[in-house]
C-alpha cells in the first residue's frame, strides 16, 4: 500500500490461500515465484507451506545461450528491484537505475553503472503498463548501450499493454527490446504474446516441479 485507500491486496490474497484444507500429508505447499514485497512471507496461516522461489535461473539459463553472453550487464530499474535480485546475478556487471520526481512527473534516471557498448538486460519481478521499463530502455540507450532487453517473472499487461513493445525485430536500442523474457506465470498474456517479437516464455514447469520435488 502506498496512498489512502488504497486495497492491501496480497494481505487479503494471502489470508484466502491460507484457508486451502490441509492435505493428508499435512499443510499444502504453495509455490510462488518471485514474491513483491519479502514482508508478504509472513502473511500466510499454517493450513499451507509458502515454497518462495525465483524465476531468475530461467533467466540466467537463457543468457547463456546468447551469442553475445558475455557482454550482458543487468540493470535493475529502482532500488527495489536491485535489493530483490542482486544477489542471483552478482556475477554480472550491474547497472541501477531510480525514480526522480520532478514537480507532478516522474522520470528515470542512471544512479549506477556503465551501459555503453553492452547488451543490457532490465530486471524486474512484473510489468503492468511498462512505462518505467521503456524510460529505463531510454534512458539506457542514451547513456551507449549496445542493446537493450528486459525480463519480468510476471507479464501481467492490462489492457494488452504488451503492444507497447511489440516490434518486427532489428530495432536498435532506442527504439525498442531485443527480447523481451517473461514466464508463463500469466497465462493470459502467453496467449497473447507468442510468436511475437521481442517476447520469449520462460516455462515455470520444472522449477515448480523442482520446488514440490515431483
């Protein structure tokens, strides 16, 4: 919760999992990836067992596979992001990105770091409309980078904001991702996405079967 009246949303969401009858072999494990805030954790009853777990691996594996792989940087577009998943990705140069206010806007500025000539990839837990993503983009491609891409665990896009980034492939960094990486998390947004470019789907399913040990 930010502003006044605003609905604690994943409180309310956490207290109605809670309530999953217990299983025969006790209470009913419950997989999440990439949880919002770490304080969430604490919002579950003992009827289920919260198995928190990370969509980054997925991410990881498929930089590996690029041809430029070792010239990624990964770029976190606030503190918040940077705190969530620095520590999975330490071994990548990092660059930080923040939120400035100026008078009734908002823009995105570079804190940390050095994109020029990279292939930068912005991480984050979820994307909805995808505006501090393409001021991020921006902002990153002003500063020299190479390219950039970015990955979200959770494609969430109301409305088909995805459209925002779709493209025919070859742009460069200014005007749009080179890929774009989300799981398949938000089947919804699957649908919609594949076979378009910059989109790529990340499978959850042998995470979630590694969590449950299947």
């Amino acid at each position: 919760m930010e502003d006044e009246g605003d609905v604690a949303t994943a409180f309310t969401l956490a207290r109605i999992l809670s309530n999953i009858p217990i299983s025969r072999g006790g209470p009913t494990s419950l997989v999440i990836f990439d949880i919002h805030a770490l304080q969430e954790r604490f919002y579950f009853g003992d009827n289920v067992l919260p198995c928190f777990e990370s969509g980054v691996p997925l991410l990881k594996n498929r930089l590996q596979q690029l041809p430029d792989s070792d010239n990624i940087s990964i770029a976190f577009p606030d503190d918040g992001s940077w705190k969530r998943f620095h520590k999975q990705l330490q071994h990548f140069p990092m660059i930080i990105c923040t939120k400035v206010r100026e008078g009734e806007q908002r823009f995105v500025r570079l804190k940390e770091g050095d994109p020029k000539g990279r292939h930068v990839v912005i991480v984050d837990d979820f994307v909805q409309s995808g505006g501090t993503l393409i001021e991020c983009q921006k902002v990153l491609a002003a500063h020299g980078a190479a390219q950039v891409s970015a990955y979200v665990t959770h494609g969430i896009f109301p409305n088909q904001t995805w459209q925002r980034f779709q493209h025919d492939g070859g742009v460069g960094p200014d005007k749009g991702m080179k890929y774009f990486w989300i799981t398949d998390s938000c089947p919804l947004t699957v649908k919609d996405v594949k076979g378009r470019p910059p989109f790529e789907v990340l499978s959850l399913a042998s995470s979630i079967a590694d969590a449950l040990q299947i």
